[in-house]
C-alpha cells in the first residue's frame, strides 16, 4: 500500500509535534514508585523541574538513587551507573 | 599478592579523587546495529565527528547526523553491543595522544600500543583537522632523499611533496616506501609508515626491516590490519597524519607513507553503504574524491614565519591489470604532485626498482633537486626520452647508423644503472657518482652485464678511496670542476 504524500506530510508533523511534547516532558527513573513528597524533594534540589510535567517511570536494575531525563539530555544519580563505573575503573587500573 | 596490594591501591587512589559530580549527559539509545555501525535515537545535540561512550566501555564516534537518529561508527568489538542500551555523548572530538614517546613504537589508529606498552603521552591531536591555508605555506625547495637512484635523479621528491606510488600488486610499491624510510636516517625527518587493511604478516615483516636497519628511532607504525574493524581502517591515515602533525607544529621535517589507499577507500565504501548513503561509481559514495583530498592536502611545507616543517606524503594505490584510469587511482593521481608508476612487465624483466620512467613524473620536486644531482639528471633524462623512443622501432630494422646505435648503447647502460638492489640506498654522492659516469658515456664500452659487477666495485671504491670526495659533495650538495675530474680518475681506475 502506498501512503500519499500528503498524509505523509501530515503524519510528520503529528509525530513531530509529538515528539516536541515528549521532550519538554522530564522523566524521573527511580528503582521504586516515588511518592509526591520525594518528587518534592528532588524539585528543591533541582529548580529547573517545576515548571515541568513530570513522569514517573520504575526500572528496578537502577538498584537505588534516580535518573532524570529531559529530552536527549540526562543526569544519572543512581548506584547502577555508580558500580559501573567502578567496574570499569578496576579494569582500567589493571 | 604484591601486585593485587598495588592494584587495590590504584583503584583506591582514583576512586578517592573524583568526588562524586552531578553532571548532565547526553544520551540516546541504541536502536540499530549493523557491521560496524549503530544507529541511535537522541543524541540531539551531538556534532559530527564526537566521541561516543556505548555501556560497554566500546567508544565510537558520529559519522552521520540525521533528523532523528544519528550514525555512530563503532571502534572496537560491535558484538558486545545491545539495542535498547544506552549511548553517551562524551562531548570530545574525536582525537588521538600524540608525542615524541610513540617514536619506535607500533600502534593503533587510537594510538594504543600494539605491544601492550603504556605509552605516556601529554598531549592530544584532532584526528581530522582542515589543512594549513595559503598564508602559512611556501613551495618545496628542500629535496628529500628517498636513495633510490632512479627517483632522486629523474622524479625527484621534495619535503612537503605529495607523491602517488602507484602499480599492480608485487610491483615493489611498499619497498620503494620503506627504503625511502630507511634512506632518512640522521637526516632529521621523522617517518610515519601506515598501514591500512594489510595482513599482519607483511607488517608484521616491514617492522622486522624499518628495527634490522635501525629505522625504529625515528618511526612510528600505524597499524589496523585486515580484521580490524572498517572504522579503524577509515581512521587510520588520518590518525598517522596527526600524529605527524604533532610533530610538523614544533617545525619538524615528517615523512607520512599510506600503504594503501585502496583499502581506505574500500573500508570507506563499506561504511557509507552501510549507513545507505547513494552509492556511485563502482559504488564508491559521492564523497569519495574528498576522502582522499582532505587527507593529502594536509601534506604541507609552512614558512619559516609560522615555524617552518613540513610534512610529506607518499600515498600508495594498488591498480588491477596496471589500469590507472580506474574510479580510485585517477582521482588520486589528480590530487597529488606527481606519481611513481610501478609496472609489473618491467619487475619481471629484473628492472627493479620497476619504475615506469615515462609514465612517472614528479610536479613540485626538480626546484628541489640539489644542484649535483641536477647537473647529472639533465642529461640522464634526455639519454632515456631517445632511448625509449628508439628502442621501440629499432627491433624491425636490422641496419641502423652509428649514432642510433650509440643512443641505444647509452641507453641500455643507462638502464642498467638504475637498477637497485632492495633496502640498498645510496647516499647523495654516490648517486650522482655512479650516474655522472654514465651520463658521462665512461660506461658505453662496458658490456651490459658487467655493469652491475662495475656499480658494486665503483662503490666500494668510492667509499674507501673517494672517501673526502663524498663527504664534500654530500656536504656542499654541488659539485665543482676540480670534483668533477676527481670522479673521473676514480672512475677510469675502478674500470
């Protein structure tokens, strides 16, 4: 089946708009449900979150702490990432 | 357990320094893996050529930035890679540690030791970077002795030339290069040999031939070899280029051999098949001239103004079938100074090294030529020109006149002369020595085949008895009347 091209246009559009909305979304990993007094609390720490929606997505291999994530961008604050590191520090020291 | 004290206390030591830092990242996520290349989503604000972090420690860099998703060359092991895992931008250009300890040394095109080595570099070079504009150039006027006979006479190379060494394969194209290395030694040039796409074993074999004659001090080898990763072998002559850079910048004369460009662009066209950019030509991508003219257009000579240095290049193809006009060869041919054609009848008919003499020309490098050796290569040059235009009717006409017969003769000793063993360079006065005689016409009553057996008795003797003499010409790069007639008592003793 071939899609016309102004569908196609139309579609782009939609997707883009889409995608424009999502990135202006911050997503808060955590390794648990976060309640809305530590959302609170990782506000206060990070001023530039309150103005935004934020979600709330569980990943259990983060094992502890939380990752932000806006659009591309991202600060990684849990204890996965922390023993990766020093994973990779041991073998490098090697 | 010594060693694992050591150990616990390195890891302690780095853990200790860093303190743990907020930083924000960029990141994407890997959605696609193809031989060598990823594509992935995010990464909004990468740029062209940073430097990528996959969650295995693999790096790689970006080649390609599309609406959404950007191409990620992988540099290293692809296999360990997972879609759906993360990728972080290190916000780095893609660069390389470059210095004076990797001098001897064999490395990657990351310059990582081959040999498990820690090399302790300070300093980091861009792997790409644009070529020194007009401003900080001037013309090559300083030859570069390659020490081969046949090339410092009739295609001369200057420091800061381009020079295409060109031919089928087993015509001695990596010989020329490598006895043009080991021709540097005390001269002050730093020798860059790097090689992409070849077998181990012929590396393997042309570092045991730079380390047999002392060329190591002053070389360094940049190696990805056949079964490395097409990123690597795309990298590569641009990673030896900077490392040469490094040494350009602190006003060095450098030596930069690519061997070959053919499988550069082969890996070339891999990639940008891959990442399913419009395949042209003998499906080399559109951009494949600027491949090759970005790389050797960073070969330059720079004033003394900008701290002089000057860094030369000699690019190898391998041609098919000696077919020059192929997709590859011309447009290199095009972008560099000049070109040595290697031909395989010629090697087979034992003239090595098989240069083509007719084919080959050299741009820039005669205003380099020292003065000695052009007061021989003039007419060495016209003795060839009339010897191959009369050579090739001269086989169907039984009865020829005297002077044809003599321009043959000359013409065959000439031939002779040039003629080289491998890994046997000459030092400047020796060449012009051995070619004055037969420029000369000293060597015209010599029989053909004994002038080998001459060349090899003239030399020895030129080195003992000729001693002063070659220290004088090779000092003062002229040669004087009283030098002239020293040359031909030595000459008519020796024959």
């Amino acid at each position: 089946m071939k899609i016309s091209s102004l569908m196609k246009e139309e579609l782009k559009k939609h997707f883009l708009a889409k995608l424009k909305q999502r990135n202006d979304e911050v997503t808060i990993v955590s390794a648990y449900p976060l309640s809305s007094s530590e959302i609170e609390g990782i506000k206060k720490i990070v001023p530039d979150l309150k103005l935004s929606k934020i979600n709330n997505e569980v990943d259990e291999k983060l094992i502890a702490g939380y990752i932000i994530r806006k659009g591309s961008k991202m600060i990684d604050l849990s204890l996965q990432q922390r023993l990766a590191k020093l994973q990779q520090l041991s073998h490098e020291a090697l | 357990m010594k060693l694992f004290d050591q150990y616990l206390k390195e890891v302690e030591k780095e853990l200790g320094s860093k303190k743990t830092q907020v930083k924000t990242a960029e990141v994407g996520t890997l959605v696609e893996i193809k031989d060598g290349v990823a594509i992935a989503m995010g990464l909004d604000n990468s740029f062209y050529g940073e430097l990528v972090e996959f969650t295995s420690g693999v790096q790689g860099f970006v080649i390609e930035l599309m609406e959404d998703s950007v191409g990620i060359v992988v540099l290293g092991d692809y296999l360990t890679l997972e879609a759906g895992s993360r990728v972080t931008a290190t916000g780095k250009i893609l660069s390389l540690p470059v210095g004076e300890e990797l001098l001897g040394h064999v490395v990657d095109p990351l310059s990582a030791s081959l040999e498990n080595l820690k090399l302790k570099t300070k300093k980091r070079y861009p792997i790409e970077r644009i070529a020194s504009g007009v401003v900080y150039r001037k013309s090559v006027t300083v030859p570069l002795q390659t020490g081969i006979k046949a090339i410092d006479a009739l295609i001369p190379i200057g420091r800061g030339q381009r020079e295409l060494i060109i031919g089928d394969r087993t015509t001695g194209k990596t010989t020329v290069a490598i006895d043009t290395i080991i021709n540097q030694k005390g001269k002050d040039v730093i020798c860059i040999y790097c090689a992409i796409g070849q077998k181990n074993a012929k590396v393997a074999q042309v570092i045991e031939t730079l380390r047999s004659h002392g060329a190591m001090d002053y070389t360094i080898v940049v190696s990805s070899s056949a079964s490395d990763s097409a990123a690597l072998q795309y990298l590569s002559p641009y990673s030896a280029t900077a490392i040469g850079e490094y040494f350009l910048d602190q006003g060095k004369d450098v030596l930069v051999v690519y061997d070959d460009l053919t499988k550069h662009a082969w890996a070339y066209r891999q990639i940008s098949l891959i990442l399913r950019r419009p395949a042209g030509r003998e499906a080399y991508p559109g951009d494949v001239f600027y491949l090759h003219s970005r790389l050797l257009e960073r070969a330059c000579r720079i004033t003394d103004e900008f701290g002089g240095g000057s860094l030369t290049a000699l690019p190898i193809i391998e041609t098919l079938d000696n077919d020059i006009a192929a997709y590859i060869p011309t447009n290199v041919i095009s972008i560099t100074d000049g070109q040595l054609f290697l031909e395989t009848d010629l090697f087979n008919n034992g003239v090595r090294p098989a240069i083509n003499v007719g084919n080959s020309v050299s741009r820039v490098g005669g205003s380099a030529q020292t003065k000695a050796m052009k007061s021989v290569s003039g007419r060495l040059k016209l003795d060839l020109a009339q010897y191959r235009s009369l050579a090739a009717f001269s086989q169907f006409e039984s009865d020829l006149d005297a002077e044809t017969k003599q321009f043959l003769n000359r013409g065959a000793k000439t031939t002779q002369v040039l003629k080289q063993n491998k890994h046997d360079v000459y030092s400047l006065a020796e060449e012009v020595a051995i070619l004055w005689a037969a420029a000369k016409g000293h060597l015209d009553s010599l029989e053909t085949d004994k002038i080998v057996e001459f060349e090899s008795k003239f030399i020895d003797s030129l080195r003992t008895k000729g001693k002063d003499w070659m220290k004088r010409v090779n000092a003062n790069k002229i040669m004087d009347e009283k030098d002239e007639k020293e040359l031909e008592k030595l000459v008519k003793s020796t024959l």
